[in-house]
C-alpha cells in the first residue's frame, strides 16, 4: 500500500494504460469484423457485376452504357402510356356514378336492352326471343346484391359498345352475348349459363382486362367490318381470339299453294218448239213462218263440248355457258369471337 502510494501515478498511468489497450483490442476486433463484412459484400458485389456483364444484352462499357438507354426508354415507355391514355377512353357504365341506386339501374337496363332491340332491328340483325343481352336474370329483378351494381352497371355499358359495333357492321343474326358473373353476386350464381364465359377479369401494372365472349352469324363483308369496328373504336376493345365455321343450315318450310281445278260448264238446253202458235193481234209468230218445224234457230242450238288438247311441254333453255366460271361460293359462317375490354388504370406517381 505504501508503495501504491508513493507510486500513484504510475499506478494510475498503468491502470489507464491497460484500459486504452482493451479499448483498442475491442475496436482492433469490431474493425476486423467489419473489414471481412464488408470485403464479403465487395466479393458478391464483385460477383454480381461479373454476372450482369455477362447477360445479352449487357450493362455495357465504356462510352455503350445499356443502364442509362434503359432509362430513356423507359421514359419513353411513360410517354407512350400517356398519349395511349388519351386515345383509349374509357367506356361510360350506365349509369354512372359509384353510389347508384336500385331504380336507376333497373330504368338503365330496361332502356339499354330496348335500345339494343331496335338497333338491332334498324339494322336487320335476327336476336334470339325476347334477349336481354347477357341480363336475362337481372331484366326481372327489384332488388339486387349489396355491392353488385356498379360491376353491373360497368359490364352493361361495355355490352352496349360492343352491340353497336356489331349492329353498325349489319351482322345477319346475334346468337349469345356472353360476360363473367360479377364476384359476390347471387344473381349472377344462379343465372342461365348460356350468359356467362368461365374467364375472370385479369390486373397487371398498366391496365385491368375483362373478357366478352360474342358468337353471331355474317358472311365475311360482315366479319370484316366488326373487325374494322372493333379497330377504330375508342374504347379499348381488343379482339383476342376468334373461331370460324360453317353456319348451320336453316330449313325454310315453304307453304304448299292449292291448285285450282276447273269444271266444264254444262251445255245450254234447246228451247221447246211452238208449232201454229201466233203472235199478238192474231197474226202468225214466227214458229209458223218457219213451217212448224220447231225453233232451230242456231243462235240458241246447243254447243258441242270441246275436247281439250294435250299441252306439249317446253323443251327447256340451256344457259349458255360462260367463259367464266366460280371457283369460290361464299357461304355464312358462324363466328365466335373472344374480345377483351381494355381499361387503363390511372398512372402512378
């Protein structure tokens, strides 16, 4: 203790000595570990670049720097969209609006479907009896789902703008119209299947896209003018499959026309003879001049019946024939055609 005491500070000096070297050593340990992390993130760094100048296409180097062209691309890509948006309008939903009542969808659908029925018509377009477009069951419904009407609305308003484009093509007859049943709706469950595709609508980074299905009856003067209605649209309506076949042949019943049968009529009597008979004032008739012979006047004498003469048939015409000849007869066709509703989502910030 004495010698602590006569030697303080050179106690305290060591004392402080050694914890400057603990001190050290810990942060000589923590420098090494951190060292070997980072040279572990360098080497998978290292690996990584290695990797990528690898790929085809690659980063590039030097004066070729792929990164920097992908992001002006990608600019590009963001302009494009832009203008894109501007072109593909949305399609209005009947009605519009989030919050719609009952009676204003019910007033949309009885007009829409009426409004379809006489273009339709207006265009000599043959529909199914009494169709209502893909809504046979909500055409006599009050009350619907809670949360279905606005889907229900939206697919009304894209049924119509795909009616109207094969009405304004003068398709000759519409058999189905088919959309996906809308999630969560009863209605749509236990709806006639003949209404409803088994596709769902899809979401990706740009756009949400609902699928149609539409089977119809043209020649292709028809086929072509849906496909040149479908590609000048402003809506985003996408074809993206179609299937083509021989339309079913359809039997007309021809009404069979009575043939009318003709009586000979019957040959006119003689009239009696007056033989002495006189005439008024006492004087002879005319029976007496004639000698009393009896009237044989030819006028009144019976006619003979003719005989009708066999009828010799017509030798039938040849066409001639002509240097042309058709090597193509167009025939109707039955198409079923699947189309996408395209709908941009809002761009992201």
């Amino acid at each position: 203790m004495d010698w602590i005491k006569r030697n303080l500070l050179f106690v305290i000096g060591a004392v402080v000595a050694l914890v400057l070297m603990g001190v050290a050593g810990w942060y000589c340990f923590s420098g090494a570990q951190n060292s070997s992390e980072q040279t572990a993130k360098l080497t998978e760094g290292y690996t990584e670049l290695q990797r990528l100048k690898n790929l085809n296409p690659s980063p590039g180097e030097g004066k070729v720097n792929n990164i920097d062209l992908a992001k002006e691309q990608q600019k590009e890509a963001g302009k494009f969209l832009g203008k894109l948006g501007t072109r593909i309008q949305a399609i209005p939903a009947l009605p519009e609006g989030t919050n719609i009542a009952t009676k204003d969808f019910s007033s949309a659908l009885q007009d829409t479907i009426s409004d379809l029925q006489i273009q339709a018509t207006n265009n000599s377009v043959i529909l199914p009896p009494k169709y209502k477009f893909s809504f046979e069951k909500q055409a006599g419904l009050v009350k619907f789902a809670d949360g279905t009407l606005q889907p229900l609305a939206i697919q009304l308003g894209e049924v119509k703008a795909i009616c109207e484009v094969l009405n304004e093509a003068k398709i000759n007859a519409l058999e189905s119209i088919r959309r996906e049943r809308v999630p969560g709706s009863p209605d749509d469950q236990a709806g006639t299947p003949g209404d409803y595709v088994d596709f769902q609508s899809t979401t990706n980074e740009l756009a949400v896209i609902t699928p149609y299905e539409v089977t119809f009856r043209c020649f292709t003067p028809e086929l072509a003018g849906v496909l040149a209605g479908f590609a000048r649209s402003p809506y985003g309506l996408l074809v993206k499959a179609i299937n083509s076949e021989p339309a079913p042949v359809s039997v007309v019943m021809e009404t069979p026309v009575a043939t009318p049968v003709y009586s000979q009529p019957a040959p006119l009597a003689a009239p009696r003879s007056y033989p002495g008979a006189a005439g008024p004032g006492g004087l002879p008739s005319v029976y007496s001049r004639l000698g009393n012979q009896g009237f044989s006047d030819p006028r009144y004498a019976a006619r003979p019946t003719p005989i009708p003469q066999p009828v010799q048939p017509l030798a039938a015409v040849q066409p001639a024939k002509s240097s042309l000849q058709n090597f193509l007869v167009e025939k109707q066709l039955k198409i079923t055609m699947l189309v996408h509703v395209v709908k941009l989502l809002p761009p992201q910030k």
